[in-house]
C-alpha cells in the first residue's frame, strides 16, 4: 500500500522487491466468486486420470536421473557441455510439481499463481473464472520494469484510476523516456474531462472511482461551471493534488533534461540517473538550487533560474552565496547581479529573464493555491540556519544591497578558502557589472594577491586587518622578502613596489608625481635605516652613468635627477648604521655633479636652481661624511644626522662632549700615541671642527679640550707636550699663544680630581698623576690657588689616614663627605681601641680636610678634641682624656665643657686637683642657651663643695 503523509508526500516504494500477498486479496469493488466456479473446478479434477499422473511421475524421475548423471560427469572431466541447469530442474519442478493440486480450489490455485509470480497463469485463470484482473495486473505492474510497453500493456489495464494515480506519482523509471511516459499518462488521466467525469464528486459523494454513465449525466451539469474547490470532495481533492504535482515531476524531469543536455547534448538518456531524480523532484527550487551550487554546477543554477516558478529570483543572491567558493566566479560571471546604466531610469538591478516551460494547466489557472510540494520547511529550516543570509532574500534587488553581497562575499570566499584569486574575479566582474564602491576593495584584493601569490610572505595576515593597514604598512608586509638578497632586491622593486605604485595611482595617473614618488621615497627611507647597501643599488640604477639597464631595455627607478640627488642625500642621513661610510661615499659617486646641471636642465632656470641647491646640500653632506671619516680614525663616528643636528641645534655642550670622546679615545688606544701623533689628532680636531662646528665652539675651547685630554692619558710623557700649550707662570714671556694661567690652573685641577677620583688609595699611580699635574706649576701660584691647596692637602690626609689608621676610605669617598665632616674624625676614631691616642695625627687630618670649615678652627679644635676625650673616657684612658681636656682649657674652646664635666664627676678618677680643675672650666663654660642652666651650675658648684670638704683641700689661688 502506498502511505501518505501529513504532507502529501509519498513514500515511494521500489517495484522490484515487492511481492503480492499469500493471503486471498480483497477490494471494495471485487467481485464475488460465483458458485458455479467451484462447480466446474471439481470436474476438472475428476477428469485426470491415474494414467496420466503415473506418466507425469515417470517421466520426472527419469529427467532427475538424466541430470544426476550429468552432474557427475562435469565434476569428474569438468566439460560444461554435460553440466546440467537449474534452469531445467527448475522448470520440471513447475511442469511436474511433487505436491498435489488437484486438492486446490480455483481460488487457492489463483492465489498460489501470484505468489510464485506466473502471472500469465493466473491472468488465463482470471479470465476462466472471473476473477478480478486488476488483482493479476498490480503485482505484475510491480514487477515488471517500468516502460512504455508496461505501462500500455499493464497500468493501463487496471481499472482502479485512483491506484494508477498513485502509481504513476510513486514510480521512478530507470530511463528519461520512460519517466516522462509515465507522467504524461498520468496527467493524460487527470486532464479536465476525465476529471469531470471520473473524479469529480461534491462532499456528499462516497464515490471516487469510474463513474457508470448514470453517474455521468448526474454530473454534466456542472461541466459548464467553475469547479467550486470547498465543495470537492476529499479524494476529488487528492485528485487535483497529485494532477498538480505530476506537473511538477514533469517539470522538473525536463528541467533535469536540460541540465544533462547543456553538459553535453549526446546520450542525455544514459546519462540520465533515476535515483537522482527521485531526489531532485522532491527538492523545493531553493534546496535544488543550493545542491547546484554546493556542486559547482552553476549551468544547472542558470537552468533553474530560468524555468522554476518565480519564486526562486527572491533568492538569488542567497543561491549565489551558497556556491562553491573554490569555483572561480568568471566561470558563472552570468549569474551576477549587474546594474543598469545611470543613463537608464527605473530599475537599479537588471532582472533575471524567466522563460515559461509550457503553457499554464487548467488547474493552475483555477486552482493556484495548490501546492503540490512543500517547499516552505526547508526554507525555514534553512534561514534558520544562516540567518546571516535573510537579508538577501528579497523580490527586488537594490543597488546597496547588490554592493554589499559583492563585498561580503568577496570576503567570505577569500576567508573560507584563501584564495584571493577567486575574491578578485567576484569584484572586478562587479566593477563590470557597474555595481558601485568597490574600488578600494578591488585594489586591496589585487594588492593582496601580489602578497599572497607573489611575495612570498611567509606569516598568515587576515585581510581585513590588511586592509585597516596605511600605504606605507602595505608595501613592508609586500616588500618582506626584498631584503633577503642584494642582487634581487632590484627585481623586488620592479615587479612590486612599482606595480602597486601603479595600481594605486591608475585612476589619476598624476598620482604618481606625488603620492608615488613620496611612497617610493618613504620605502627607501624605510629600508636606509636598516642597510644602505639596497639602497646603493637603486642609486647605482638611477645614475646617469649607467649604461646597463639601456641593455636591459628598462627604465631607471628614479629617472628625475633632482629626486636622485634627494633621495639620496634622505637616505643618507636616515642611515642608523654608522659603519657604512664607504657606502654613504658610493651614493654620493652616484649623483649627478654641478658640470653636468647645464646638461640636464637646459634652459630651465627652475630647474637649474632646483639643482643647484640640491647640489649645495650635498656638498654639506659631504663635509659631514668627511668629518664621520675622520672620527672613525679613533672612535666610532656618531650618524650623519647626528652630526647634522650637532651643527644645526649649535648644542655647545653636546659639541664639546663630541671632542672630549674622540681626543680621550685616542688615550685607550692599546699603544701610547707619540707626539707626533697627538699633534696629527690635533690637526685632525682642527679640521672637524672648520667643517662643522666652528659656530658651535671656539678654538680656544678646542685647544683647551686637547690639553685637557693630554693632561688626563695617564702617560707623563704628554704632560711636557701639554705644558708647551700652558702658561704655568703670571709672567710669561713666550710669544706662543698659550692658554692663561687662569684657565691652565683649572685644566691642571680638573686633571688632579679626575685622578683623584679614579684612585683606590694613597699609593695608587693616579695620585703620584695627579700631583705631577698640580706641581706643574710654579709654587707661588699654588699657594695663590686654594683649591689645588685643597687638592694637595687631600691627597697629603690621604698618606696620613692610610700610614697611621686601620681605615681603608676612597678619595672619592672623602671628596663626597659634605662639610663639617666629623663623620671622618669618627670613622677614624672607630678604625682601632688606640686610635684616639695619635691626637696630634688627627689635628692635623683635620686641618688638612678643612673639617667644620664654616665653623672657624677653634671650634674644629675643640670638637676634635672633644671626640677624642670621649673615646679616651670611654676607653676609661683617665690620663690621655685628662690631658685632651687640658688642651681644651688652656686653648678656652668652650665647646668642650661637657667632656670635662663628665671626666670631674667621674667616680672612678681620683685626682682631685684635676677635677676640681674640670669642674671649675665646665662652671664656666656650660651652656647657657640651656633652660636647666641654673640648676647645672648649682650642681656642678655643689660637686666642686663636696670635693673641697670631703678631702679639705685648698682650692687653686688665682683661677
């Protein structure tokens, strides 16, 4: 039986594999058997004979033993020609069947003929008994293969119309013709009159199939009136339903004609595949559509936009989207939505020319509504899926919309495949098809191409992070490559940085003096700081001199000689690389001189005074790489730009430092230079500084910069070179010009600090250095200077604190104490438990380090001593701390009183002339600044009673 589903869809069976039911098969329109029939099968039995069974039985077993015979003789000698057939036991089986029949009623004996399928049997017993031919002609439509010969000789006998109807829509034939066939006889079956009279019944019929002529006339008086669809019955309905959809099937199988004939118009029916169509008749147009699409075979979406229903052009761009993005767009460029003309008023969007597959049945113009496939499920399904695509579902397409599909699809395909080709071909054919704003798309693509395709960019770059990038971020992702190789870079030049100059500029081609040049030159600068050498070779292609790439039959790079002058002298001061002086002198051989302007620019006052100044900035840039040639005799040069702002920012101090560099690099030289050569450095200084730097400093500050660094090469041997340049007396009388005696004391001291600073104690060189320095000069005017008396009674305390002390202090380190500088006494009273008792020692470091220098030298005195009597007391050294505190009375430095107050009440000192001696100093001294003064003095006169009761002892007359 053949299902239908809620949605009129059929479950379709395959014929071959169908056999008919064992069981008595019954219909609503059967005939019953007649009495008669079981009357005249009982005398067909009793007409066989015992004979005749016996010849029957005879005459198999003897044919079974025939076989048996054979069967063993072609397994012994293995001849074919002796082998016995199925074929034939098979057929005596059927001729001489072992069971008996004769017990077989004619239904039975009927039944049993369509169960083994002898439908030539069973249609003789349908006829010699009456029964329903129908019931012999279905299994036998079922099992025999569909053709136009068993449709004619087998569906058409069958008289039930609704089950051919069924038939006719299940069956799938394995051949176009015979599919076609099949469907026209079925639609031959529903045309409108057979409708009327075999089919049409209002609700109240209970009938569905062939009418009798009685039922017929009840009818003719609707033929001339409008079916009425509400007034149809269910099966009329049905009916309508299935006309529908075999105009459908048929649609759909011409439509699957055509697809096979565009591939190839010769043997469409071998190429024709019944399983694939069962399939694709069942599909709405949307889902064929995508399945097309999915399979690249855009010939079969053009087909199908064509001659499917116009329903499917709202799809069109969601059809488009969903083809295969490997398939180049040029090879279904066709499908494309173009534009029309601006000329032309209307429409945006050139509509699709549908061509109509036949003329329009009389169902479908009563009776539109009819859907015989439902199509709206899949759509759902499908949009609910890729909602990104709804909004292309539109009847009418816009220009905005068509310029956003392009777009987005450009980017899907390049994003889903990375072949930017494909991307490329979809907007150029847009461009084409004059679909607005895809300009700028198109050269990112084209430019991207070049990337992906040419350059061999070597990391993964999304393109839309591409196209975010400035001009400039372009050409280095295109250009990555360029700088792996000299020889090639040149080539790089040509075949990418010029052709995107091109792409870009080739809609304004005036473009190229200005954007190009200026990103032509920003690539050169780019690539300056990193090597000089590539850009060498550009300048060396430009040169007017160069014959070779007329041999080559190619332009120079750079075929304007002022833009070669500037670029060239750009690069140079962009170079970061100061080792590249060779190269910078190479590009500069490269350029065109001031004897060759009346050559190049004629009588072009503009452009000779163009070059002329380019000329003038060259021959600057020359002065500077001269100078950085002369730096890099002794040290490594600065940049040229570096020496360039020097000059132009007159930064005096960063000047001299230069100086100071160069001059104190020629002293780590690992051999001592000789004089000669100092005077050689010296010319060369001379020479730097003309050049360059004769607004930034004076000569005088160069001349004191060289003495200077004399003085400071560690190497006495300079020092008489550097007094020849010095006056070292008020009252010179040498008529050299020599460097004042003023000026001379403060190169002389800053050469003593510097190797002051530099030593690690007393006895290091650097002292013995900085002492020659100092003494160069006369000893008057050492007396006269108090800061080389600083210096030289710094490195005297030195000697003393190392000879006399356990105390290990750099001379930095003391330089750096700030004033009064007590922290010094103390570390050195700290140093050793004796070391207080060198009192003179300490005086005298004390004086020598100018220690509480704004405080005046009694109060230094007395602190000093201070200190020392403390450590003495605390040492319980009674008698050296006595005789500090006796210093301090005899000197009166009143800032002792404390120490000789501590030592007068001191329990344990027992000399009590001695403390009386204290107490009366510290009475006289304490601090009156203190608000407990009052209280301190009767404390201390209130001692100085007690002592002189306790022992009645005289006070001193006199004191």
């Amino acid at each position: 039986m053949t299902i239908i589903d809620s949605n009129d869809q059929f479950v379709v069976r395959h014929r071959k594999n169908v056999r008919p039911l064992t069981a008595r098969i019954h219909s609503n329109d059967d005939q019953t058997v007649d009495n008669s029939s079981d009357s005249q099968n009982n005398d067909l039995v009793a007409n066989e004979t015992l004979v005749n069974r016996f010849s029957l039985y005879v005459t198999y077993y003897l044919l079974f033993i025939v076989n048996t015979i054979r069967l063993v003789i072609f397994r012994i000698t293995g001849i074919r020609s002796v082998e016995p057939t199925k074929q034939i036991l098979n057929n005596l089986l059927q001729k001489f069947p072992l069971d008996d029949s004769s017990s077989l009623s004619p239904e039975e004996r009927f039944e049993q003929t369509l169960s083994d399928n002898d439908f030539d049997l069973a249609l003789e017993l349908a006829v010699e008994y009456g029964f329903d031919k129908d019931l012999v002609y279905q299994p036998m439509w079922r099992n025999s293969q569909i053709c136009q010969e068993s449709v004619d000789n087998v569906l058409s006998k069958i008289t039930k119309q609704m089950w051919i109807l069924r038939e006719s829509i299940e069956c799938v034939a394995e051949d176009m013709d015979s599919m076609k066939y099949l469907l026209q006889f079925g639609l031959n079956l529903t045309n409108y009159d057979n409708f009327k009279s075999h089919f049409y019944s209002r609700v109240n019929s209970n009938t569905i199939d062939i009418k009798t002529h009685e039922e017929v006339d009840d009818y003719s008086e609707c033929n001339d009136n409008k079916i009425d669809w509400n007034q149809l019955s269910l099966e009329s309905k049905q009916v309508l339903i299935w006309r529908k959809r075999l105009l459908q099937y048929l649609d759909r199988l011409n439509v699957y004609q055509m697809i096979l004939s565009y591939r190839n118009r010769q043997h469409i029916n071998s190429r024709y595949n019944h399983k694939f169509y069962q399939m694709f008749r069942e599909m709405s147009s949307l889902e064929a559509a995508i399945h097309f699409g999915h399979n690249s075979d855009y010939n079969a979406i053009s087909i199908l936009l064509t001659y499917e229903p116009k329903d499917i052009l709202e799809h069109r761009l969601v059809i488009l989207s969903n083809i295969d993005e490997t398939l180049s767009p040029k090879r279904y460029s066709s499908l494309l939505p173009k534009l029309v003309s601006p000329k032309i008023k209307g429409y945006e969007v050139y509509g699709w020319n549908q061509i109509l597959l036949r003329e329009e049945d009389w169902i479908e113009s009563e009776f539109d509504s009819i859907h015989g496939l439902n199509s709206s499920q899949f759509e759902a399904d499908f949009y609910a899926e890729n909602t990104h695509l709804l909004h292309y579902k539109c009847k009418h397409l816009s220009k905005s919309l068509v310029t956003q599909w392009y777009s987005e699809r450009s980017r899907q395909i390049l994003a889903l495949t990375w072949i930017v080709s494909n991307a490329l071909d979809l907007v150029e054919i847009g461009i084409k098809h004059l679909v607005p704003n895809l300009d700028n798309l198109c050269l990112d693509l084209d430019i991207f191409s070049l990337v992906v395709y040419e350059s061999h960019f070597e990391y993964d770059i999304d393109f839309n992070e591409f196209q975010e990038y400035s001009h400039k971020q372009k050409i280095d992702v295109l250009m990555t490559s360029a700088l792996n190789d000299e020889q090639e870079f040149l080539n790089f030049i040509y075949n990418y940085l010029n052709i995107y100059i091109i792409k870009i500029c080739k809609d304004d081609p005036k473009q190229l003096k200005s954007i190009g040049r200026q990103l032509f030159k920003d690539y050169l600068l780019s690539v300056a700081k990193i090597d000089l050498n590539f850009c060498l070779k550009v300048f060396e292609n430009s040169s007017l001199s160069n014959t070779e790439i007329d041999r080559q039959n190619k332009k120079p790079l750079i075929e304007d000689p002022c833009d070669l002058i500037e670029f060239a002298i750009d690069c140079i001061y962009e170079s970061q690389n100061s080792e590249q002086l060779e190269t910078c002198f190479k590009i500069m051989e490269c350029l065109p001189q001031r004897d060759m302007i009346p050559l190049i620019a004629g009588n072009d006052i503009t452009k000779i005074n163009q070059l002329n100044h380019l000329n003038d900035l060259a021959d600057k840039l020359e002065n500077y790489l001269v100078v950085a040639e002369i730096i890099e005799q002794y040290d490594t040069p600065p940049t040229i730009q570096e020496i360039r702002d020097l000059e132009i920012t007159n930064n005096k101090e960063e000047v001299k430092q230069l100086f100071i560099r160069l001059t104190r690099s020629c002293c780590k030289k690992d051999k001592a230079f000789t004089v000669n050569q100092w005077i050689e450095v010296f010319k060369n200084l001379e020479e730097v500084w003309k050049m360059c730097f004769s607004d930034n400093i004076t000569e005088d500050q160069l001349f004191e910069i060289f003495v200077q660094t004399l003085l400071c090469s560690s190497q006495k041997s300079n020092f008489a070179l550097a007094a020849t340049y010095m006056q070292l007396e008020t009252e010179s009388k040498s008529k050299k010009k020599l460097i004042p005696i003023q000026k001379t004391k403060k190169l002389l001291l800053n050469a003593a600090q510097e190797y002051i600073n530099s030593s690690d104690s007393s006895h290091d060189y650097n002292i013995v250095l900085a002492k020659e320095c100092l003494e160069m000069l006369d000893e008057k005017e050492q007396q006269k200077d108090t800061l080389i008396l600083e210096e030289l009674n710094l490195i005297e305390s030195l000697n003393l604190i190392e000879n006399n002390f356990n105390l290990k202090l750099l001379p930095i380190q003391i330089r750096l104490i700030p004033q009064p500088r007590i922290e010094i006494i103390e570390k050195i009273l700290k140093s050793s438990p004796k070391a207080y008792t060198k009192t003179l020692q300490i005086l005298k470091i004390a004086k020598l380090l100018d220690i509480c220098h704004d405080f005046g030298s009694d109060f230094m005195n007395g602190t000093i001593l201070s200190l020392i009597a403390n450590m003495a007391l605390n040492s319980h050294d009674f008698k050296h701390c006595f005789n500090c505190c006796e210093m301090i009375i005899k000197n009166s430095y009143k800032i002792g009183w404390k120490v000789c107050l501590e030592l007068g009440l001191n329990d344990k000192y027992d000399i009590i002339e001695n403390k009386l001696y204290l107490l009366c100093f510290a009475v006289t001294y304490c601090d009156n600044n203190n608000e407990n003064n009052d209280q301190n003095i009767l404390d201390i006169i209130n001692a100085i009673k007690n002592l002189k009761q306790n022992h009645s002892i005289k006070f001193v007359k006199n004191w």
